[in-house]
C-alpha cells in the first residue's frame, strides 16, 4: 500500500502518515507542528526556538501559525468524555 504525504502552504508544512504517526511536521523533518505551537504557547519567541531547532527557518514557524489559523476555521465538533 503507497501512502499519500500531504503538503500544505508552499511545502512548509506536510503531512505523512509514515513520519511523527501522521502528525502535520514541518518540511517533512521529525518537528511537528505541535512542537512549535507549544513553545510560542508557553512564551518562548521565534528566535529561542529557532536557536534550540537550527534546521527550521524564521518561515517555518509563521507557517504553524497560518496553518492553525486555517485549521480553526474549519467547522468542528466537541464531545463530553466522561
């Protein structure tokens, strides 16, 4: 069975269901989106992570916040679990 990689937003963000279980990474590297999400949610700013993760680009963290934005406005539901 081939698996389809995904890439959004010029190739900055993909999306392969062999990489990081499936998780939107950035460039197809082992950093996900997340990863970037949490660290400018816990404060830090585009520099500090750029100088803990050398082999992103200023780009690519603009790139996780577009794609969540974009993500955001797509219709979803919540559920109670217990």
């Amino acid at each position: 069975m081939t698996t389809e990689r995904l890439s959004y937003l010029d190739g900055r963000i993909t999306v392969d269901p062999d990489l990081c279980n499936g998780r939107p990474t950035i460039r197809g590297l082992r950093i996900t989106v997340e990863t970037v999400l949490g660290f400018l949610g816990a404060g830090d700013s585009p520099a500090e992570i750029l100088a803990q993760y050398p082999s992103l680009e200023a780009a690519d963290i603009h790139a996780c916040l577009r794609f969540a934005a974009d993500m955001m406005s797509h219709r979803y539901t919540l559920a109670r679990v217990a």
